[in-house]
C-alpha cells in the first residue's frame, strides 16, 4: 500500500510514537478487549492466522503505517493482557462516531481516554513501570484521526439526502474539538483521513433502497458518495484552517476516499482478492 510522504519522512526515526482515534477501520481490537465479544471471520485470518480484533481479513492502513514507521503494531487501550503502550496506544472503536458525546466509545470519550492516559503514563515512568509513553515522546508522536463514516451512513438511515449534508458541519465541530484536545495535551503532529466512498461499501448496497439511475459507472450509490465527498470537503478546509491556527504543529490531510474509490474502480489490478 503506498503511503503518503509524510510516512517516509517520519519512518527515518527509530521507533516513533503513534496514537490513533477513529472506527473500525482503525481498531486493532478494541472492540473485543472493552466489550468482550468474539466475531467470527475475517478477524485477520488471511495475515495474522489467528483472531486478530479487526473487521477485516488482513492488516488496516494503520497496520501498514506502523510497518512504516518501524513500530510495533498497536495495541488497543482497552486491552487488558500483555499491554505494550511504550510506542503508543490505539483508542480507535468498530462502530465509534462523533456523536451523541459521552457514549462509550464516541470521538470524545477517546480523546477522554487519552488525557487519562497521557497524564498518568510519565507518572507511573518515574515510579519504574515499562511499556509506556514518556514525555518527550508525547510531544514528537504522530496523532492519528479517522473518523466520520459511521455518523454519515448512521444518519442515512433516518434523514434524507438534504438533512444529512446540513449534519455534516457538527460532525466537523466534533473532530475539530478532539483535535484542539490533543494539541492542548501537548500533541503536535496530526495526519487526518477523510472518509471512503460509502456508496461502495457492501453493506450500504445490500441494506440501501435503490434503482438503476441510483449507481455510478462502477456500481456504487451516487448519493452516499456524494455525501462522502462534501463530508471531506469541509474536513479538508479544517486541515487547512488548523494548519495555520496550530502553532508548531504539523497537519497531514490524507485522501483515503480515492484510494479506497481506485480499490473498487480498478479491482481486477490489485490481485484476487479484490475480486
């Protein structure tokens, strides 16, 4: 998977610090550590040979990304057993949106989460505990955030068209908000996905009412794509706009959407299993 510049600018370091925010497409086994409940395949079976808490059959872009970075894999916040956070933590949640707040596991209970956990790691450092985040390391990791599919598709189910555009500036806020938290905290560097195409996705073409006029040339729903595309619009200019609110921090805008549109548009070049 290639991997925007950024990763290889960062990957000359040894080791570097991430910390992740977001859904299923960034849970490295969150779900199954907080909730306690086993999901049948993929669960990493075609990668990892074992169950591996992801909602996929092989690695996430965030698994690609720590390869990058000469990191370990993430481990999960929640994760009870055999914890290593020395290199960061994962506070991403399959099923996780902005909103409504305080609802385990939504964008700002895992911003919550971290604040927890970057006051008390450099505390518990300095008593002789391992495996955690020091000081300095806060201040030089990679922030990840990729979040806002499950707001999008959630609130298809019950608005139209024209009232879930008019939802997309709270979600903003919401990411904006977890954001400004981590800078706050002493984060500096941030890289932020926009959202895939949703039209895509096969679960939104087997649950969606829909007719022939409703796809595009490749068969996914115009209208979720659209929505996706106006969702990224607004996140982008909030990159931008950070960008030069945030002092001494750098903001990397990642367009996932036509990455993943390419997977679907062009599937036959990428090998069997995209079929």
């Amino acid at each position: 998977m290639q991997l925007p510049p950024i990763s290889r600018s960062v990957s000359m370091q040894q080791k570097s610090g991430v910390f992740t925010f977001g859904d299923s497409n960034t849970d490295t086994g969150a779900y199954f550590s907080g909730l306690g409940m086993i999901f049948g395949a993929p669960n990493g079976r075609t990668y990892f040979n074992r169950p591996s808490g992801r909602l996929c059959d092989g690695r996430l872009i965030i698994d690609f990304l720590c390869e990058s970075l000469n990191s370990d894999y993430l481990t999960p916040y929640l994760e009870p057993l055999g914890a290593n956070f020395r290199y960061g933590a994962n506070f991403a949640f399959s099923g996780a949106a902005t909103s409504p707040r305080f609802k385990p596991f939504s964008l700002d209970v895992q911003v919550l989460q971290f604040i927890h956990f970057r006051n008390r790691s450099p505390e518990l450092i300095s008593k002789g505990y391992r495996d955690l985040v020091s000081e300095k390391d806060f201040k030089d990791a990679l922030y990840i955030m990729d979040i806002g599919q499950n707001d999008l598709a959630g609130s298809f189910e019950h608005l139209s068209y024209d009232e879930v555009i008019e939802k997309i500036p709270s979600i903003i806020d919401e990411i904006d908000y977890a954001i400004q938290g981590i800078y706050q905290h002493g984060g500096r560097n941030f890289w932020v996905h926009n959202t895939g195409p949703l039209g895509c996705l096969p679960r939104e073409l087997s649950i969606t009412e829909k007719k022939e006029s409703d796809f595009d040339e490749r068969g996914c729903l115009k209208h979720l794509n659209e929505a996706a595309k106006e969702f990224n619009k607004q996140l982008k200019a909030l990159c931008e706009k950070l960008r030069s609110d945030l002092e001494d921090s750098t903001m990397v805008y990642v367009d996932i959407y036509s990455i993943k549109y390419d997977l679907f548009a062009n599937a036959g070049t990428y090998g069997k299993g995209f079929n």
